[in-house]
C-alpha cells in the first residue's frame, strides 16, 4: 500500500529489500550534506482471536472516528510509519525540495526483533550509504507529552534496553512418575520472587531527563527535586534515587532488568504425562547490565531449588549437578 501511494512521485526512488521491506531515498540538492534516515515499521502485534468481540472497535479496522483511529497498532507504530508517508505526501504536492538527502527505512517484522527487516535493511543502508553516513536517526521510541512533570517534553531515544529471551526446560523420564510441569512451577516461582534490583547510574538516558524535569518541571516535589539535584555529585543520593524509582510501578522498568513468563507449552493429552515442559522468560535488559550478567543472575536463582529437587542442571553449557547419591531425578536446562 505504501509504495503505491508515493510511487507516483518521481522525486522519490524506492528499493524493496528481502521482499517486503522498503526503502525510499528523496534526493537533496547539496551532495556535500549527509543524508537523514528515517524509520518505522508496518507490523504490529496479533490480536488473541478470543478476544477480538471485546474490542470497542474491529482491532483492524483502523476505523477513524473524528477524534481517534482504533485499531491494534495505531500507537505502535502506525503514527510514526503513517506520519512520516504523510509528512512525505504533503511535502511533495506543496513542491517542496529537500537541500539534505532524506531516506525512510521501514521494516516488516519489529515485533518479531526483526530480523528479517532491519536485519536486511541495516545491511542494505550500509553498503549503499556507508558506515556513519547519516547526520542523525529519528525512530520509534520517545515521546512528546505534558502528562509528566507538568512541562511540555520531548523525549529523544538517546539508549535502548536490551533483550534476550531464555528458554528453561524441565526433562524427567516418562510414565506416571514424571512431572515436569509441577517442577517447572517451583523453578518460575523461583524466578517470580526475585525480580532484579533497581541500578540507576548517571549515563542512564532515563538519568539525564530526571535531570532536566528537575531543573523545569512543575510537578515534582520539593524533596525529589532536591534528591535528583544531590544526585548529580553523591553516590549515595544516586543510590537512594534509584531505590525510590524502583519502587514506583511507572518507572521501575527503568531502571531495572525486567523478566517476564511468557510462553510454556508441555504436554499433548490429559492422561499422558509429559516428559518435558519448556518456559521462556522474556528479559528487557537494564541499559546498565549486560546479558551475561542476566544469565549468571538466573542460574543463582534456580540453583538452590534445583538442587533440593535433586535436578542436574545445564546453565548456558555449564553442568551443575545435585550433592546427592542418588540419581538425579531430570534435567534442567537453560538456553
């Protein structure tokens, strides 16, 4: 639909990267001045068919109302991929004439961490325009609000969390005996108990705007303002800063790895035990700790109940066997 819309302007050039993915280039008139990349994507998120009747409006009808477009994927990221066409569009019919070059990436499969978009795209914008070339990126990510601070505030992306999803799996042998599903429970509930520590440091992006709503906005408190202002040259106000935003639902995921159970699957009939249940933990990494840190975090965590279970466990390629004579009653393995 997209490439239909502007194909019809011979100012814009379009390549189509691994079939769906697109790339327009609007030539500037200086050379001498590095391009501009833009980008969005077009896919959103499905919809769970049960509950598609509980939707206000059809999750894909992208029905506009006079006030609201609803639809699954308006916000995320419709608004900017649609807003950036648009922007295309008006500019063109007003004759406009770009001195930079612009260039608007968009992939297909974000919501799948995409690789078979972006993974292809950043290849492609590489080789074509070279390493570094563009003055600077505007993607998905910040916002533009007065909901926070009391202050109007645009928030640029500066850093992004990181992500990696763990697979845990349970393997006993089969039969009556075997319960891989109620020992995966204990191992998840494990998990669910110890959610990560607040970490907040002074090259966190979500640091430099704390600052900044301390110096303008109009709805932080006194004695916030004056621990983020401590903050800037003490340690332990920084410390104390990342504790209270830690306990506080609406910025908790900021300055902390989340984890989050969101797949299991184990079994194929109701009066066959399953020999083997699998878990994945989908963890958004703190912009101040790294993956390894992430696993070596999780194998400390189901350790102790792995070994009271009498399990052996495979952790990213480490055995850890139980301090038992007898057999271990399964594996467990992280992946």
């Amino acid at each position: 639909m997209f490439e239909v819309v502007l194909s019809d302007y011979t100012q814009l050039s379009l390549v189509k990267v691994n079939t769906y993915g697109l790339v327009f280039e609007w030539t500037g008139s200086d050379p001498s001045l590095q391009p501009i990349l833009l980008a969005g994507h077009q896919d959103t998120v499905p919809v769970e068919p049960t509950t598609v009747d509980q939707w206000n409006e059809p999750p894909f009808s992208g029905k506009f109302d006079g006030t609201f477009i609803w639809g699954r994927g308006s916000c995320d990221d419709k608004s900017g991929t649609i807003g950036i066409f648009s922007s295309f569009e008006t500019l063109l019919e007003s004759g406009f004439k770009p001195q930079r070059t612009v260039v608007f990436a968009s992939g297909f499969d974000e919501e799948l961490s995409g690789p078979r978009g972006a993974g292809h795209l950043g290849v492609y914008l590489e080789q074509t325009y070279g390493r570094d070339a563009f003055a600077f990126l505007v993607d998905e990510g910040g916002y533009y609000g007065t909901d926070e601070y009391g202050i109007a505030l645009a928030a640029p992306g500066t850093g992004e969390k990181g992500q990696i999803n763990i697979d845990l799996t349970v393997q006993t042998v089969g039969g009556h005996s075997s319960r891989p599903l109620g020992l995966l429970s204990l191992l998840i509930a494990a998990i669910e108990r110890n959610p990560h520590d607040p970490l907040l440091t002074r090259k966190n992006p979500f640091y430099s705007q704390l600052v900044c709503a301390a110096e303008y906005g109009t709805t932080i408190s006194a004695s916030t303002r004056k621990l983020i202002e401590k903050s800037k040259t003490c340690e332990k106000a920084l410390h104390k800063l990342g504790a209270m935003l830690g306990g506080d639902l609406d910025s908790r995921t900021m300055v902390t790895t989340t984890q989050a159970v969101d797949l299991i699957s184990g079994g194929i009939k109701v009066n066959a035990l399953p020999e083997k249940a699998t878990v994945t933990i989908n963890n958004r990494v703190n912009v101040d700790e790294t993956y390894q840190l992430v696993e070596e975090r999780l194998v400390r965590t189901i350790l102790p109940v792995v070994e009271e279970l009498n399990l052996q466990l495979n952790g990213f390629g480490r055995l850890y066997s139980p301090n038992k004579t007898s057999p271990a009653a399964g594996l467990v393995t992280l992946n």
